[in-house]
C-alpha cells in the first residue's frame, strides 16, 4: 500500500510537470543532495551513523527560471549504538511539495523549502527497545551554493535545517498519540541536472 502511495504522487507530478511545461515552457530540474556521517570512539564505545538522501524533482517557472516547483522526497536513517546494547535507530520516508529561488542570473546560490505532508518510518528508541512504526510531517529549509560543470550539471553544497514531527505511533495492533520531534542541521553535498 505504501508502494502503491508513493508511485501515485510521482505520477501526478509528471503529469503535471509536463502540463506546466508545456503551457510555460517550463525547464525540468532533478536534484540529489546526500549526506553521510559516522563516529565513533573506543573510550566508551559509542557509535553514532547517519544517511540522509534529498531527491527533488521539479520544474521552473518564469522566465528566468530562477523559481522552481516541484516534489521533495526524503529517505534518511540514524543510528546511536549504545554500550550496554540498547541501540536507538529511526528510520524515514518524506514526501512533499518543495520551491526553490535562485538569487542570481547563474542559478548558482539559492534557498529551497520543502513541507513533508507524508512522513512515515520506524524508530526503536533506547528506552523501549521495542520497534514502533511512526508517522507524522516533517519540513526542512536549505542554502546551497553550485556551480556548473558541464550544459546541464551543477555540483555544490548546502547547509540544511530538518525538523521532524511525530504524531502517532504504532506497536503491533496498538496505536498511540505522541509528540515527538527530531531536529537537526548538517551540510550536504548534491548535484543537479537542468534542462532549460
């Protein structure tokens, strides 16, 4: 059903990508941002990792295609291995709209906010040590700076604030109201491909 959910949003945003295109003359914009963090010591064997993946696929508006609309979809995992064994894990998948602006002509530094209606994981936390399946909404903001590499490739970087909002967790057949949040900034690395 999840499957089923997310291949839904992904063709109505091609559908509507190539609607906008081809009323605007609108260019397409693919864009992967990821992120990847381990540490650990052996003082007193802590272990933390993480992995985000930022996936936009949008298109531009305007004629300076500076402002982009698109689809924002997010996979990221932590991690937090604890001595004793009691290790504290969430996993997350993030759906929603995201605009992004360009400040200048070159499209080279720019800001993007994405609003995540459809944020659904897993998480064991320490203190249970039980799994729990979660949902809520997340959203994030962001400020890279790219630079071209070839026609169409940009590469670069980005500083990111994420905040997650869990709402309602489930345990089995059992499921619970909650008011949780993570939150966190970090840079990414990403590269994007411009058509237009």
């Amino acid at each position: 059903m999840k499957r089923k959910y997310f291949l839904s949003f992904i063709f109505i945003f091609i559908i509507a990508s190539i609607f906008v295109t081809s009323i605007a003359y609108a260019g397409f914009y693919y864009q992967h941002s990821l992120n990847v963090y381990n540490t650990q010591d052996n003082a007193e064997n802590l272990k933390f990792n993480t992995m985000d993946n930022f996936m936009f696929l949008g298109a531009t508006l305007g004629s300076t295609n500076k402002f982009i609309l698109g689809w924002s979809i997010v996979v990221w995992n932590r991690t937090y291995k604890d001595p004793i064994g009691n290790d504290s894990k969430i996993s997350m998948m993030e759906l929603g709209p995201r605009v992004m602006y360009y400040f200048n002509m070159e499209r080279n530094f720019g800001v993007s906010a994405a609003y995540h209606v459809y944020a659904k994981g897993s998480r064991t936390m320490a203190t249970t040590n039980v799994q729990e399946n979660v949902s809520g909404t997340s959203y994030f903001i962001a400020i890279s700076y790219q630079l071209r590499l070839t026609a169409t490739i940009f590469g670069g970087a980005s500083l990111v604030y994420q905040s997650l909002s869990i709402s309602e967790a489930t345990i089995g057949e059992t499921q619970s109201k909650v008011n949780h949040s993570y939150s966190t900034y970090y840079p990414m690395l990403e590269f994007s491909l411009r058509f237009k």
